[in-house]
C-alpha cells in the first residue's frame, strides 16, 4: 500500500535493564552506557515518528542516575514531552 502521510508509532519497554543489573540491582556506569546506546540503536532502526516508552528510569541509581528519556531524545534527535510523568519522544 501507499504509505505516504502515514505515521509510524513504537510502544517500547526498556525494562530489560533491570534484569540485567549487577547483584546490588544497580548497572556499574559501562553497563547502562552499553544498554542505552543498544536501546538507541533499536529505536533507530525501528525510525518510529512517535516513539512511546515504558518504565524507564528518572534520576535512579540503580540505572546509573541519568534521565533516561532525555538521554535518548539527545540521542536520536527526537522532541521529548514528559505530560503527567508520562514519556514521548518524537521527531523533531
């Protein structure tokens, strides 16, 4: 089909972080470095135009206390809008 004018949406869960921290449930700062840019990379190659995430982390120690959100959006170029705590990034 024609898909001229479409808008192509991801949902993405970024909680497989969690699972992958070190015994204290914390990542060490090369771990969540490694986990981000592989997130980043996945979004790339998914070239969503509304990117939608869930549970990421805010300030957390056990990611590494970055703004998780922000960071992708600096990353891929997108518009971050963070109404009611909830997270969206979009193309600029």
């Amino acid at each position: 089909p024609d898909t001229e004018g479409w808008i192509k949406v991801c949902s993405y869960n970024i909680k497989v972080m969690h699972y992958e921290a070190d015994t204290d449930s914390t990542l060490s700062a090369d771990k969540m470095q490694y986990k981000m840019e592989e997130v980043a990379q996945t979004l790339r190659e998914i070239d969503a135009d509304i990117v939608g995430l869930q549970e990421v982390d805010y300030f957390n120690n056990r990611t590494g206390n970055i703004d998780q959100v922000k960071w992708l959006a600096e990353q891929l170029g997108y518009h971050m809008d963070r109404p009611y705590r909830t997270y969206c990034l979009r193309v600029k």
